[in-house]
C-alpha cells in the first residue's frame, strides 16, 4: 500500500515538473521524423499479464518489424534524436502514465516483451510476481546494454543466455528484499548513472 501512494504521488508530481519537457520533445521528435510521438509496445507486467508500455518513439516507423534489441550505437533504425533520448532515458518519461494507471511501478523488475518471457525457468518466473518498474539496478548495471549488444557475433542468442539471466538475477535479489527506502536509493543511482555523470 505505501509503495502504491509512493508512485501515485512521484508519478503525478513527475508528470506536472516534466510536462513542459515533454511539449519539447514531443516537437522535436515531430520535426525529426514521420510516424507517432508514443511508441506503444506489449510487454509483460505482473501474474504474467500484457499491458500497453509507453515511451517515446525513438525509433524510424515499423523498424520493431528489424527485431526487439536494439544493438550499438549505430543501429540505423534509431532516429537522430532517438539516439539522444535514450541515452538519456528521456524515452522512458511516457510510463509515469503507466505507474499512474497501476500498470506499473516507479522501481521495479523492467518488463520484457512475451518473445524473452517464453525463455524463463519457473525460477526466474518469480520476478512476474510483481509490477514491473521504470528502473532497477540491473538497468543501471547494463545501461550500456545495447554497445555490449553490439560487440558480439550473435546479439539475440548472448541476451537470453547471458544478460537476461543476470538482470534477473538482480531483480530477483530486489524482490526479496525490496523497500520504500531501497527504491529511494535506486532512484537516486539512476539519476547519478544516467544523468549527473
């Protein structure tokens, strides 16, 4: 319950501070290219249910059809712009509406799309035992996912072998032990890795 009014409370506050941010982007992503500001994407949330995840488009239209990872820096199916937002999270902004509606929470397991969950052992499985987040700590650990993603021969196999294992890892290590404070603490390595550095 209080991790509840904890996003209620942050997501809305967040939505009021960054809504002149979002007017920006949402013309900038207009001007760089054709297709939609929001990028809607099913993913997997809590008890295994899809729900409709939000971010802006940073991304050339259709190019999810090329596959679900991004890989390097340089993958051409990312916009100019798009290249910038995510290097940022900026692209991330659009799931306070997400946390808003209950779908979703401020820190928590990332959700994956149902083509990696079909990949999960009943172990693993456990981290569909609550909502998923904006971030975690094993975002902040891969944050530079998609250049590792790049450096390898076979990207798809190395992510649900490797890297996806690891994240969950971590976030199944969160789950046991998660609290309001421990999210406050999150919050703030987010902000120092992605942001302050």
């Amino acid at each position: 319950m209080l991790k509840r009014i904890f996003d209620i409370v942050f997501s809305s506050i967040g939505l009021v501070v960054l809504s002149p941010m979002f007017a920006v982007i949402w013309i900038m992503i207009k001007l760089d290219s054709s297709g939609p500001v929001i990028f809607k994407q099913k993913r997997v949330g809590k008890d295994n249910q899809d729900f409709t995840l939000l971010k802006f488009r940073t991304m050339r239209q259709f190019s999810e059809q090329g596959g679900s990872l991004t890989i390097g820096m340089k993958d051409k199916r990312v916009t100019r712009l798009g290249h910038v937002l995510r290097k940022y999270k900026l692209d991330e902004f659009p799931q306070l509406f997400n946390v808003l509606r209950g779908e979703m929470t401020l820190v928590g397991p990332r959700p994956e799309v149902r083509k990696f969950v079909k990949f999960y052992n009943e172990d693993q499985k456990k981290v569909l035992s609550v909502k998923p987040g904006i971030t975690d700590m094993a975002s902040i650990l891969y944050k530079n996912e998609n250049e590792l993603l790049g450096s390898v021969q076979d990207p798809e196999k190395f992510y649900i072998e490797k890297v996806m294992p690891e994240k969950i890892r971590y976030n199944l290590d969160y789950i046991n032990e998660r609290s309001v404070f421990k999210d406050f603490k999150v919050i703030l390595k987010t902000l120092n890795a992605i942001w302050l550095k």
